[in-house]
C-alpha cells in the first residue's frame, strides 16, 4: 500500500510540474527612454509592470497589493552600425513599491521601492526600422535581488528583454525620447526553485 500511494504521488507531482511550466511567463512593462546623445554615454529606461494574464509572471507578483517597476541604468552605446546600435554594462533592476505611485516626472518614485530581481546584460540591439519606429533585442542575467531565490540557479541566466519602439510625439512625455512597450522572459518557462523533486517525494515516505 505504501509503495502504490508513493507511486501515485509521484505520478501527481510529475504531472503537475510541466503544467506548471508549460505556462508563458513574462514580465509585461510599459514605460518612457532617455535615449544618449553620443557614444559612450548611457541609455535609461523607466517603466511600470502590468498584469498580462492570460500570461503569468515568472514569479508570482501581488498587483492587487503592489506596484512594480523596471529600470534600465548605465547601458552604454558602443557602436552604431547604419540603424542599429550596440549597448554593453547596464543594469535591469525590478522594484516592488508600495508606497509611492510610479510618477514619470519624479523618476525617484520608480525606484523607492524594494529591488526584487536584479541582473546585468549580456547584450542589447536597438535597430530603427523607420525615424519613429523599432525594436530592441537584449539578454539578461539576473545576479541579485529579494526574489532572485524565488528562481533555481540554473534558470537565471540568459532572459530575453525584447521592446518596441516609438518615438511618436503623442506617444513620448517631456523629458524622454521613446516609448518602449517590451517584455522581459525566461529562455522557457521555468519552475520555482521550491516546487518537489523526485527526491522530495521520496523523503515524504521515510
């Protein structure tokens, strides 16, 4: 009896995770970019996380309870190559605030907050396929942050940032040169890293 309830458990267990998995899971944001007037100067971005059920989080986020932003710091423009130019440094850093609405004419209020996931880029691709539209193509690891524990090790590297552009003037407030509306992913849906392994399972039944 004991080996058959360990079996149908582990069956249960085994099922659920792809599920879980199978799920898509992006960080859905929305926001205004300052845009560096040479190279080596530096590109910034500063935006708001939105619900983009049917879509779930990565990990999983409060919106009733919370605001949460996504920054962008310290990427710098390498090289122009015809329309696209090449960025290196930079940090992407996620804040949890729930305190102090976002206020694009008060960037402070955008990260007052707690950083809950923090990471740097490998790279990122800003092409303009017309004067006011584009997209960018980056990659990202995540290094710290409150919920960096929230992912296993082994799914924290390699996250695809990816945006469009435009720089409409109805679409880009005073102070800014581009709206970009993106979403941040993992290279497949991940599990979290406290879900049950068979090994779990097991240690249920000793």
């Amino acid at each position: 009896m004991k080996n058959l309830l360990m079996i149908l458990l582990a069956v249960a267990v085994a099922g659920a995770i792809p599920l879980a998995a199978g799920a898509q899971q992006l960080f859905d944001f929305n926001g205004q970019t300052i845009l560096p007037d040479s190279t080596s100067n530096t590109l910034s971005m500063y935006s708001e996380i939105f619900d983009a059920t049917p879509a779930t989080t990565p990990i999983p986020l409060d919106f009733n309870a919370h605001m949460y932003t996504v920054v962008v710091s310290g990427l710098i423009l390498g090289d122009v190559d015809n329309l696209t130019e090449y960025y290196f440094g930079g940090v992407l850093s996620i804040y949890q605030d729930d305190v102090t609405a976002a206020d694009f004419s008060n960037l402070s209020t955008f990260t007052d907050g707690t950083v809950i996931l923090s990471g740097t880029f490998n790279f990122l691709r800003r092409t303009m396929f017309t004067p006011t539209l584009g997209t960018v193509v980056g990659q990202v690891a995540w290094t710290d942050g409150s919920r960096l524990d929230d992912i296993a090790p082994w799914d924290q590297d390699d996250w695809g940032f990816f945006s469009g552009i435009n720089s409409r003037f109805d679409q880009v407030l005073p102070g800014f040169d581009e709206r970009w509306d993106g979403k941040i992913e993992p290279r497949e849906p991940i599990v979290a890293d406290e879900d049950m392994s068979w090994g779990s399972v097991k240690a249920l039944f000793h």
